[in-house]
RNA sequence: CGGGGCGUAGCGCAGUUUGGCUAGCGCGCCUGCCUUGGGAGCAGGAGGUCGGAGGUUCAAAUCCUCUCGCCCCGACCA
C-alpha cells in the first residue's frame, strides 16, 4: 500500500479525550476514533490490526476443534427471560422498541441464542460433543465507557459454546480451549497470567481468566511469586491466619462512644489499630438476618458469603432490619447477645479482646472474646484477600496488582440447558442436559492491552503477527527519481513475498516527519532509501523494537527481509 | 446514578472572574519560494452559527435559565 493512497490519519499531539497510553496511541497513530461515548471507528491501520488478531483467533479456535458460526446480534427478550438473566443483565442491556412495539435486544453474549439452536437441532449424543464459537459485536450499556477500546459500550468479541454428554468430556473441551487461548495469546505477543477466578455471574463453578497485567487494569490480581499461584479478587484466598493467639483473656468493658459509626473514627476514638476492631454486618440470606463478623480492616467477600450460604445472591440488611435486630442505629452492632446466626471470617476467629459495638447507641465494647462472650455459628474465609496476606498454597507474602482481562474460560455445567431444556437421548435412551462450557475473548482488548505494554515515547511497536504492515519503505526525498525509482523497486518486490505487507511511505514530506509516522504507527521493518543510497546504492535497514540496522545492497533486499520476518516472528 | 471538570477552526488551547470581540495562538490544511536523515524556514491564504435554545443588556464567547454532548473520580461491571 502507498501512503498517499489509503487514510492514515497521524496526530502530533495527544488527543484530550484519552487518559491511557494505548488509548492515546490509537488515536494519534491513526487506527481509532470515537464517534460517540464508548463506540469507535477503526480507520483503515486499526482495521488490518482487528483483522490479524481476528486471523489468528480463527485459525486456533478451528484448530481447537471449534466450529465458527454467525448468530444475530438482536435478541428476542424471551429467551433472556427463560434463562433469568433479563433480571441479571437488567440496565447493561441495551433494548429497542421496533415498529410493532415489540421489545429487542442487542446481544450482550449469547449462551441463550446458542443453547436455543443447540436445543433445537441436536437430540442425541451421537451428536455430541460439539463446541460452536462466533466473532461478533457485542453491546453493553457500560455505566461508564472508559479507557478507548478497554471498555466500551460496544465490542467485538469471540464467544464460543461447548456441548458435552458429560463432565468428563466438558474437561477435555475446556482443556482443548485454554490451548487454543495460550497459543492465541502467545502468537499476539502478549505476556499473559492465566488466573483462578469466580464464575460470577455467567453461572457455572470452574473458571479461568487470561490477564494481562497492566496498571490500567480494571481487574485486581492476586498472585504468589514463589509459587505461582494466581486469581483474581473475588476467588483469592489467603492462609488461614496463625491461631497461636495467647493472650490472656481480659475483662470485658463497655465504653462510651458518642457519634463513632465507621471503623476509622472508632480507631481514631479510642486509639486503637482497625485489626483489633471487629465489625459486624447484618446481611440478609433467605429472608433471615444473619451477623457477619470481619476484622476492621477487612472486607466482606459477598462472592464467598454467597457461596458459603448457597444462594443466588445476599445483600446487606436495610437501616430497619439492623435496627430491629441489634438494637442499635447503625454503626453500633456487635455480636454479644446477639439472637440470630453468627458467621466469623477465620481472621475473627483468632483475636482475642477485640472491640465491638454493644448494640446500643453511642457505645462499643472492648475486650470482647468468642466463646466466653458469644458463641460463632460458623467461621469461614469470607473476605477479600488484602495486603500482607500469605499465600494459601506455601505461605509466601501475597502479591497484589492489576491486570486487564483479556480471555474467560468457564465449566458452565447446566446452569443454560437446564433453564432452556437443552437435553438429549444418552445411549440408554435416558434424558439428560448437555454439559455446557463457554469461552470468551476481547478481540479489542487484545489490541489495546499489547499496547499498553508494547510502546516507547515514539509511538506503537507492533509484533510481526499483529502489524499492520511489516516493512515501511521510506524515500527520504521523493523528488530524487533515483531513489523514487529504487523505492518502487523495492515495493514491488517485497510486495509479491508472501505474507509480508508492506507500506510506501511516498508523501513528500521532510524525512524527520516520515521518520516520527513510521515509528508512531509501529511498523517493526523500516527500509530508508536516502543518504547511505546515493553514497554508495545501500538501502539501510532499521528495527523498531531493536533499532538495530543492517545496510543491504538492493539484490538482497528481499532476502534480508525474509530472514528478518523470520527472526521477529519468534518469541 | 452521586461528585468534579470541560465544550471556542480538523487537533491542542488562550480569552469567560471584571460584558466593549472586527474572537486569538500553536499544530495541521491550501498557494508560492526554499529545503530534504528525526515532526525545517519565509511569504501569502482558507477555515468559527464560541455545543444548542431561551433570556438580561445599547452591547454576550463572557451574566442568568434550560438543554445536549464529552472527560475524570466513585458506584457498577461475563
């Protein structure tokens, strides 16, 4: 391609709209711009990236064994309505009226359009197993579109669905699909964590997420760096806290403690260290109150509460309820003499003559100890992993940090075929539900996070597998017939190797501008035909990532080239 | 949805507090000259309903009311 043909649209300056590094690249190297919050143009460069990484997701989706479709990206309300998930997605959904009056969606994800076509055409496990994927644009209504094309109300994604007989053969499909998504990853030169996480709310109970750490991430990330353990927030455990607590056990006392609600003025109040408050929160769970209690510098995993009480969801009691049950406004709750259950994080488990509320107003009290003073129901790990946590698997330090998730694989199980009846006849003629699985990936994602870590302060370094063009050719003065003539020369040889795209930068412009373009937009091979040229016929050629630079005679352009391609192309 | 900020030329911004504007600056764009190894120089030029509507005033980018859009923090988020 010429430069002078195609649209390329480079800023020098950083646009106002955009915060992060990949998001301003994209903008100022011309592949991206907004039309509105959360949806973006991708212009003729962002479009060749889409379609690399869109190539490479096919290639090793169908090489999993995975069979692409095309589903619509309108939904009808009702099979949302069947799985329950209308309630789940509820404001994120972005709907329509159309001239009729009926209401249509646009498609947030897809299990139900799939589970609803595998329902319908698949009856027996001769059919099975099958794992069916597509690559389309998904639509959610983010509360609030952030980062460019990290988070935007409009996305492309690929989604694919697995059907097993049973749970063996949902592990071989879930395997054969976290393959495919190392080597899709691996092939987009992206470093990637492969993380435990929570199903959340797609259902289902094993799942892993592919992260890119990244301090723009919007996901935490929990790992150990001795022994490789990592997940994600919501699933993180810690080792349970010593038990060696010898203290001996003192006086109970009640103090008091006028317009003290929060763990912070408490602290600041009686002068005393949040990890030796404990605070105790009335959550609702099958329409009964029941007492959680956390460490004051804690926090509630509502994930693991959820789970731990076997429900769909919990949430916290209302003002009424707390008041009605302690006794107390809110703020002044504690567990002794309390009268419904009582559920102890194991951290609270372990301290000894802790401060509480004393479920009356204006008061706390201290030296409070389990057993002697109230009795725990349940202890359990129900909270966030925090910092200074161990890790659960060898017990070294934690480390936490941010990541952008890129890829989701999840065991769904039954959750989708048992709602929408998607069964089939085993081979004793007995009914049962498929076994379902299903697997995302962020097709943008991938291009904004590989360059989240993929830049310099000159712009974008694409990998081979992802740029654009491999090899820009820079004339430096097109107006010199030698070096124009060399130029094309060279195009059109480079041209004609297979697989290797090339860009002809024929603008007449200064070679400093030209030079800035080609680093902006990233291409990893420059071939300059300029000084070195007319001096003694070599063509220089320069690196990026490397800036290393090699000078060739004009025969062997095209085999320096390949064997250049060759080299970037490996890890 | 709560809090904060911003809408002035394609992009980045000044001017708004204290009304006087025929609205300015840098980049980009067009023409010519000159220049050709890291975003050159000179000269000339085009480009604006100052987000929109209404109001106050002799006079509004500037003050008031409403409205639309965008960004940031938070809440939210397979």
């Amino acid at each position: 391609m010429k430069w002078s043909q195609t649209l390329i649209p480079t800023l020098k300056e950083n646009p106002s709209e955009a915060e992060i590094e990949s998001h301003k690249l994209m903008i100022r190297a011309g592949l991206i711009r907004r039309i509105t919050a959360g949806a973006y143009a991708y212009l003729p460069l962002g479009t060749l990236v889409l379609n690399k990484v869109i190539d490479i997701v096919r290639e090793e989706m169908n090489r999993g064994g995975a069979i692409e479709v095309f589903l619509p990206a309108l939904q009808p309300l009702n099979l949302l309505e069947e799985s329950g998930r209308l309630n789940v997605f509820g404001d994120d959904l972005i709907t329509f009226e159309d001239r009729h009056g009926k209401t249509t969606a646009l498609g947030p994800t897809h299990e139900e359009i799939i589970t609803d076509i595998v329902r319908n055409e698949i009856n027996s496990y001769r059919q099975l197993p099958i794992t069916l994927y597509q690559i389309q644009t998904k639509f959610r209504d983010e509360t609030r579109p952030r980062f460019g094309v990290l988070r935007s109300k409009e996305f492309i994604m690929k989604d694919a669905y697995s059907f097993d007989v049973d749970y063996e053969g949902l592990n071989r499909r879930y395997k054969a699909m976290y393959d495919a998504y190392c080597r899709i990853f691996d092939r987009c030169g992206l470093d990637y964590i492969v993380c435990e996480a929570d199903s959340g709310a797609m259902g289902g109970d094993v799942s892993h997420e592919f992260m890119v750490p990244s301090h723009v991430g919007e996901d935490l990330l929990i790992r150990c760096m001795e022994c490789g353990y990592s997940a994600n927030r919501e699933r993180a455990e810690a080792a349970p806290i010593s038990s060696k607590n010898n203290a001996t056990l003192q006086e109970i006392k009640e103090i008091s403690t006028p317009h003290t609600h929060t763990i912070q003025e408490v602290s600041n109040f009686l002068k005393v260290k949040p990890d030796t408050l404990v605070k105790t929160m009335i959550y609702i769970s099958d329409g009964q109150p029941v007492a959680v209690l956390l460490r004051g510098d804690h926090e509630v995993n509502e994930t693991k509460l959820t789970k731990l009480l076997g429900q769909e969801a919990v949430a916290l009691a209302d003002h009424n309820t707390i008041e009605h049950v302690t006794g107390a406004r809110v703020g002044f709750a504690g567990p002794v003499g309390l009268q419904i259950k009582i559920i102890a994080d194991q951290a609270v488990s372990v301290l000894r003559n802790f401060v509480t509320g004393a479920n009356k107003p204006d008061a706390h009290l201290l030296n409070v100890n389990p057993e002697r003073d109230f009795k725990i129901d349940r202890i359990a790990d129900i909270r966030y992993v925090t910092k200074g946590d161990r890790c659960p698997k060898c017990n070294h330090e934690i480390d936490i940090s941010q990541g952008i998730e890129i890829g989701h694989v999840f065991k769904l199980g039954t959750k989708y075929s048992d709602a929408l009846k998607a069964k089939f006849l085993d081979s004793n003629g007995r009914e049962k539900s498929m076994i379902m699985g299903c697997y995302g990936i962020g097709v943008n994602r991938i291009i904004a996070a590989l360059i989240e870590r993929s830049h310099d302060e000159n712009g974008i370094i694409w990998p081979l597998s992802l740029a654009p063009y491999k090899v820009i050719i820079i004339p430096v003065n097109v107006n010199d017939a030698a070096g124009m003539k060399m130029a094309n020369q060279i195009y059109d040889e480079i041209v004609n190797v297979a697989g290797v795209e090339v860009l002809l930068d024929d603008r007449d412009q200064r070679p400093g501008v030209k030079f800035k373009d080609a680093d902006l937009i990233g291409i990893p091979i420059k071939i300059v035909i300029g000084k070195k040229f007319t001096e003694t016929k070599e063509l220089e050629i320069k690196l990026r990532k490397s800036g290393e630079t090699f000078l060739t005679p004009p025969g062997e352009v095209h085999m320096k080239i390949r064997e250049l391609c060759e080299r970037l192309s490996k890890p």
